[in-house]
C-alpha cells in the first residue's frame, strides 16, 4: 500500500503512481510549502534540508516510495522564534537568505542533540549547506554562539 | 583618523528588516509566489554549440494532452534579440545557435511532468557548424564569424609616452602570460519567476534581475508592446552577483502569459541555469612590466584577450574596466594597453561581481610581487613608493581623489599576520603569506547610467516608504536603506519600509557596479529633511502647536526635549487625519562622473589585504588560512551588511583564486551541477579580518562607498600571491589547482 506521510502533523496521501516524485515536489508544488528550496537537485547544497523521522535529510533526494508510514517536518512545522534564528540574524548569518531555511533545520537538529557538538563539529557537519553570500563567517560566529564558549582567534569574538 | 575593526562593527550590528521572513520559511522569492494555477514553462535548449537550424516538429508535442501552447522565434512580436550593449541575445533562436544551451523553443503545459514531456518531443533539426573555440583564433580571418560585424565584439587602447624608450631605461622586467578562470555566479536560488496577465491588458513580471526599468524597457522591445503594459517586480532574490544582470525567464515569461493569457511559471534546474547563464569572462593577459635599479616603476605594457562567448552581453564594459584597471594604483612613465573582447562559442560570459577588474589586478598584482622581489625590496614599500597622486585617474580623467592607496597599503603592512606568519612544524606543509593592492571605481563610467531617483513617503500605515527602482539580492539594499533613512529622519528603523525592485517607482539605473549603498544614501540624503520639514509642519497642524516645538521620532512626532516616554502623535495617527493628503517627495539623484572628457569611472576606493595559505607539498591542496583586509570605502551606514560583503566577498574571492574550476572542450562544460563544479564551503572558508576606513577625506561629501566588489577583488591577488610566495613560482593562472602546485614543486627540470 502506498500510503500517508505525516508533513508537520497533517496526513497527506501519497500517489502510487508517481513513486520517484522528489519529497522537495511533493512540498513546494503540491503542498505549497516552499520553505525548502531548490538550490541544485542533486543533494550538494543543502537548501532543500527537512527533517525526515527527525534528522535532516534533503528532500530532493528523498523518492515518495520512501515516505509511506514517515515523518517530515518542514520548517513551516517548526516554531517561528528560536535561538538558532536569534543567532542567524544578530551575527548576519544570512544575506540572500535562500540557503537559510536548510541551516536553520539542520541546526535545529544538532541544537537537540545530546551531548551537544562543539561548534567544531557542527561546522564539518554543516559542509552540506552551500551559501554563496556570507563567506561562512556570521554563520560560523553563529556557531560559536550557539554551540560553546566563543572559540577563541575568530576575530569579531 | 576613524577606522573601525571588525569588532568595533559587529557591535554595531543592527538585525536586518528581512531577518524574519527569511529564517521562518516565509514567502518572499519570486520563486515561491506564483499562483497556483500558473502553467509551468520550460524550454527547449541546443546541445549543438554551433549550427544552422533546419526545422523545428512542434505536432508530437502539441499533441500530449495537458501542453496548451508551445512557442518559437516566429512567435516573438517585437525585437527577437536582448543585451544592454546589443540587443545580439535570442529570446528564442531563429536559424542558428551559437552556444549550448541557446533556446530554440518554449512550451507552457499544465505541470512541470507534462512541459517535461513536451520538450522531449520536441523534434528540432540543427546542421552542426565549424566551431570557434579558441579566442586565440577567432580572429583569424579564415575563422566563422559568428555575428555579421565578425568575432571582435570589443577593442580598446590606451598609449602614453614612449614605451619602447621607457623599457630601455629599465633595470629590471617582468613578461608573462596570466590566465583567468570561467567563474560561475551559482546564486542560491536558481533563476525564475513567474508572469500573469492582469484585467486591465497589463502585464506583470516577477522575476529577479539587477534592473526592473530595464527589464521592462527590454521586455516592451520584445513583445512590441508599450512599456506601460508591463510592470516588473525584480527583488528580492537569493544571489545574483552579476548572474542575473541581464534577462533570464522574462521575455518567455511574458509571452507564454501573453499568448495563453494565464500566468505562467518556470524556475530553471541548477544544471539548465550552468549550460545557459553567463559567467565571468575567461581572459589571456600578457604583462610586460619594467623598473629602475631602484625600483621606481617605468613602463608597462598590456595587451588583454578576452572571451565573452556567444553573445556581447556585458563584454565591452567588462573589457574597458579591465583596461582602465590594468595600471592599478601605481605611477608609470610609460603604458601602451591594448585589449580585445571575442565571440566564440564557449558558452556565454556577462556581469560578474569584479567585473573585468580583477583579471587585471590578479595579473598587475603578480608583476608587482615579482618586480619587488627583483628589485629585493619588501612588496609593501615596493608598492607605496610607486603610488599615482591620488586625484589622477589611470586614463588621464580627473577623479573625486577619494582613494586612498597609501592608507590602506600602511594599514595591512602593520597587520600581524604580514609580519609574524606562524611557522610550520612538519615539512610536508609550507606557508606563504601574500600582499595585494587595488583601487576599485564606483558606479559605471562616464555616461553611464548613473543618475537615478528616489522618494519618501507617508504610507496610510503610518510607514515611512523609501521607494527607489534598486534591488534587494541579499547584499543589504533595504538594511541600508532602513539605517540611513532612520538616522535621516531620527526615527526608529522599525518605522521604515523600504520598497525596492519595482519598475513603478523612480529608476535609479542599475544595482551594479557597486553603486547602490552610495545612490540610496544619496537620495535619502536629499529627501529626508523634505519629507522631515512636512510631516512637523503637518503635525504641528494637526496637534494645534508651533512645528519648532516638534521632533520625529521613534513611532511618532515627539515634543522636543519634553522626555515622555511616547510620540504626541504617532505617525499613523498622522497618516489617518490625512486622508489622501500624505506627504511624499521624489529627489533625484545626481551622477558622480568626472569633468574630464574621458570615458572612464570618477570614483575610485581603496583596498589592500594579506592572505596566508597552507599547501600540502604531497596533494597539491591550499587551504588558505586567513584574509585580512583594509578598505577605505566611507562611512559605514550598516555595519552588518558592510562586514557581510568584506566576508562574502573574501570567499568568492577564494573560490576563483583556488577552487572553482570549469574545464570545457568544444564549447561544452565539462560539470552541469554543484557535484562537480565546487564552490567554497564552510569548511573551506578561512578567518576573515578586516578593518574600514571610514574618513576618506575631510572635503568628501559623496558619503559612503560599496564595499561589494572591491572585497573579492583584492582577495583574489592576495591569495595568489601567499601561494607564488610559498611555492616561489610564478602562478600565473587562475584557478591554482593542486596539480598547478605539484608541477610547481617538482625539482626542475623533471617533467
């Protein structure tokens, strides 16, 4: 049986007949839900990031056969504050802010884990999300904010 | 002296007006808005770079259900061609290509599976046709021309004194050849958008680009329609960088709506937006540089080739920025330049974020590296010994005399990491530290679209709306326009709306060229105490008091120096007791261009930077460590937005020095996509530091400068001078590739 998937808590059938429609379609054309992006279609940037059964995956890699019975949160499903938001924006962790949505769900997820990373290991976790604007800097004093004592030599600490 | 570190400007970052709707997911991308209802569009693209098209079978595909219309060259009213410089560019090519990539036919189905299915039923016919595929050569006269005036798109010299004389007179030359790379934009967001044809018989166009007036302008060409009919909504977008500087989607856009009269809607895949957008110009550079035996710089000599691909797009601009840039700040005797700009069927190339100018400060800042180290002395002094007075432009114009080379240049020179770089504990690393230098001009050159207009207005909200024809691509056009417009009017910047990338409001000419911050301070600056004086004399009506006894203020009009703790009347009550009375005005802003009579930019800034990289003699691979840079670019009205661009702009700047590489062979990329085309990630980013000179000049009154492009320009000569420094070899093409580096270590002679 094809089945539901669970998209922020609202079952939403699945086409059987349509089993390689991407989750990033399913989201942005059928359900208008375009808080993931399209950035590149082939998992590289990371703008397209949710959490599927709680851990961030990326959508356009997800086929719809996979969801039957799953759990997709976008980032319409998350709270609208948070402090990995607060951090994003007082440290100029965006500028174009297309590859936001995609850092902000993935950093969600390691903000809920425990032991929390280090901002070290976030930052290697984080290599999947391209953003071409900031150079990577206010993102990584997010980071540092977010994720420990504010490591030192980061000039702007 | 007032400089600010990066420190002293992180604390004064104020949260940009976009924070919210970008970090929850909302709605605001062009890309995300189209109405549910809109036909999907999607286009059929040559994989012939060059031929002859023979017949186009549009009956297989206008036979699928679901595909209402299906549109070629015929279809196109007006103009069938696009381009600022030339309108050369199809919107759908008629009977030839020229590059992989062009568009041959458009469909609008009912969803994207069916436009998918339509293309690929498509039956198109093209007679391949001789290839021009080496710039070298395209203007060779037993060579294809691909445009009836040849393959020269764009020629320019510039000669002053006796260059073989002054050559004669050296004590010490540097010649080579500097290549650069096929950069590519990769803005986040993939170009797209959508048209819907209103009631009235308008039409609107969302789509992102750097100028909505010349959009519509472009587009009422195109559709033969007048321009009144089309409305343009341009920002925000993810990225641009030059990347959407010219038309995308919207011509096609437009015409499917047209034609089936309901909206339509197409966003190309990442792979479609690589084989058709523009990319930085690839250029071949010969230098000849030479010096006295005391290292004061006598003769010069240039001569540029440059690649702009199939169509002129932005390549004559491109070409005589890179001209005008090639003698940097420095002071010579003699110069003899030259440069070519040629079609060929490489793809296309158009506006980049550096624009023509950093191909040459790369290959000027190389012989300025190697000449100090002939000479023996350190490359700072070596520089600041050879500085041109500041008010002389390079061509011989007159300048506003606002760069200051030799600020910046003491600036870095004092910086730590110049002096002391950290030395390496194992020998399979070595570590190089590199200097650069450049000045940068503001705006486009003489004659150039540099005027514009702005206005300030009280909404019905009780918003004051900032509203000027720029965009909003995520470089902090509307921070910057909320902070200016806030200390303007001594209001809160919650009380400001800034309304961008409309064709309806006043066009300000392009947001390129790094003018924008400079050209919405400006036009805030003119308008604000206008629009200040109005609404306390209407206040001052309203409240039955004297409007000296007034202030604005957060929220509201305040009693001077009463110290409540809220506004008499809050600046919505105002706008209410108005009704449609509200106080705007419109100011124009003036261009900034020199007196003299040379076509060349006015406006020229400052910047000096250090980078350290770390090479593995066994890989090849450069990690470059750490930037640093200065830049004398005015006052800094968002600091936020400021440092985001030093920091941006600084890893681009990595990615075209040491990273994105785009190898093609007859007329063919060899990546379509992210997996293979690399640009920076987080963990290649270095530590970025910077300091910003804020005073430039006491009888400067232009106000602040952008910082957008001069940041990755002087990075990239930094950064390829720290690997020729580590290496002690000449580097000479961009990107610095491992294997450019393992060729470099190989004892001489061994191949």
């Amino acid at each position: 049986m094809s089945g539901e998937v669970t998209i922020n808590g609202i079952n939403v059938a699945l086409d059987a007949g349509r089993p390689t429609r991407r989750l990033l379609d399913i989201l942005r054309e059928d359900l208008q839900l375009t808080g993931a992006k399209h950035g590149c279609g082939v998992g590289r940037c990371g703008a397209c990031t949710v959490l599927l059964d709680g851990a961030p995956v990326q959508s356009c890699l997800v086929f719809s056969a996979k969801l039957a019975g799953r759990n997709v949160t976008t980032i319409e499903g998350t709270p609208e504050t948070s402090p990995t938001r607060s951090v994003l924006a007082a440290e100029g962790g965006f500028q174009c802010g297309y590859c936001a949505p995609g850092f902000v769900m993935s950093l969600e997820y390691w903000a809920s884990q425990s032991p929390r990373p280090s901002p070290a290991e976030v930052e290697r976790m984080l290599a999947g999300h391209l953003c071409r604007c900031t150079g990577y800097a206010g993102i990584r004093r997010a980071l540092a904010a977010l994720f420990g004592p504010s490591s030192k030599g980061l000039p702007g600490q | 002296m007032t400089t600010r570190s990066l420190a002293e400007l992180r604390r004064a970052f104020a949260e940009r007006p976009d924070a919210n709707w970008k970090l929850t997911g909302g709605k605001g991308f062009l890309t995300d808005l189209a109405p549910a209802d809109a036909l999907v569009g999607r286009v059929w693209r040559s994989s012939v770079a060059h031929g002859r098209i023979r017949s186009i079978d549009t009956r297989a595909a206008a036979a699928i259900p679901g595909v209402v219309r299906i549109v070629t060259a015929a279809d196109v009213p007006g103009v069938n061609g696009f381009g600022h410089y030339a309108a050369d560019q199809p919107v759908l090519c008629s009977d030839r290509v020229r590059m992989i990539g062009d568009p041959v036919a458009a469909v609008a189905a009912v969803n994207a599976d069916i436009a998918a299915q339509a293309i690929a039923a498509l039956k198109v016919d093209i007679d391949p046709m001789p290839l021009v595929i080496n710039p070298e050569t395209a203007l060779g006269s037993d060579t294809i021309a691909l445009h009836p005036q040849g393959n020269l798109c764009h020629e320019k010299r510039y000669e002053r004194g006796d260059i073989e004389t002054a050559f004669a007179s050296c004590a010490f030359c540097v010649e080579d050849t500097y290549y650069t790379g096929r950069q590519l934009h990769i803005a986040m967001e993939v170009e797209g958008g959508y048209a819907v044809p209103e009631a009235d018989g308008t039409f609107s166009v969302y789509a992102g680009s750097h100028f909505p007036h010349g959009d519509q302008a472009a587009l009422a060409a195109i559709m033969a329609m007048e321009p009144s009919r089309i409305r343009v909504t341009a920002s925000p977008m993810g990225g641009s960088f030059g990347g959407r500087d010219t038309l995308s989607v919207q011509p096609l856009l437009l015409l499917l709506s047209q034609l089936t009269g309901r909206p339509v809607k197409m966003q190309r895949s990442r792979a479609e937006s690589i084989m058709c957008g523009d990319t930085r110009h690839p250029f071949r550079i010969r230098m000849r540089t030479g010096c006295d035996g005391a290292g004061r710089l006598i003769a010069h000599q240039v001569d540029m080739l440059a690649d702009t691909g199939a169509y002129t797009t932005s390549g004559p601009e491109v070409l005589e920025t890179s001209l005008e840039n090639a003698q940097g700040p420095y002071d010579f005797a003699a110069v003899a330049l030259s440069g070519r700009m040629v079609f060929t069927n490489n793809g296309n190339a158009g506006a980049f974020r550096g624009f023509g100018a950093v191909q040459a400060q790369f290959a000027l800042e190389r012989q300025i590296e190697r000449l100090a180290a002939l000479v023996d002395m350190p490359s700072a002094r070596f520089r600041s010994n050879n500085l041109r007075p500041i008010a002389e432009g390079s061509l011989g114009q007159v300048t506003t005399g606002a760069q200051h080379p030799a600020r910046v240049l003491d600036a870095i020179a004092a910086y730590p990491l110049h002096s002391r770089l950290p030395e390496v504990s194992e020998t399979r690393y070595v570590r190089g530290v590199g200097l650069s230098l450049i000045t940068k001009g503001e705006g486009f050159g003489k004659g150039g679209p540099n005027a514009g207009g702005l206005s300030m207005s009280l909404a019905p909200t009780g918003k004051i709306v900032v509203a000027i024809g720029v965009v909003e691509m995520g470089q902090g056009a509307t921070a910057v326009g909320a902070e200016a417009a806030a200390k303007a009017l001594g209001v809160a910047q919650t009380d400001i709306t800034v309304q961008l990338g409309l064709s309806r409001d006043p066009s300000a000419g392009p947001s390129a060229a790094s003018r924008v911050t400079g050209v919405v301070y400006r036009g805030i600056r003119t308008a604000a105490p206008l629009l200040s004086n109005d609404l306390l004399r209407l206040a001052a009506r309203h409240l039955n008091r004297r409007a000296d006894e007034l202030e604005l203020g957060r929220a509201g009009i305040w009693e001077k120096g009463a110290g409540r703790n809220q506004p008499l009347l809050s600046f919505s009550k105002l706008a209410g007791s108005l009704g449609e009375a509200l106080p705007s005005h419109q100011v124009e802003i003036a261009a900034v261009e020199t007196p003299s009579q040379i076509k060349s930019h006015s406006d020229f800034n400052a910047a000096s930077a250090v980078a350290s990289v770390l090479i593995d003699r066994c890989t090849g691979a450069i990690k470059v460590e750490h930037i640093a840079m200065v830049a004398a670019c005015g006052p800094v009205i968002s600091p936020i937005g400021f440092v985001g661009q030093v920091e941006g702009g600084a890893v681009m700047g990595l990615g075209m020095a040491v990273l994105e590489f785009l190898p093609q062979d007859q007329g063919k990329y060899f990546f379509r996509n992210l997996d293979g085309y690399m640009v920076p990630s987080l963990i290649d980013a270095p530590v970025v530091d910077l300091i910003a000179i804020e005073d430039i000049d006491a009888s400067d009154d232009l106000g602040p400068r952008g910082i957008g492009e001069i940041s990755l320009n002087v990075t990239v000569p930094a950064i390829a001078n720290a690997v020729a420094n580590a290496l002690n070899a000449p580097v000479v093409r961009l990107p610095i590739r491992p294997a450019d580096v393992l060729a470099a270590l190989r004892p001489k002679g061994e191949a």
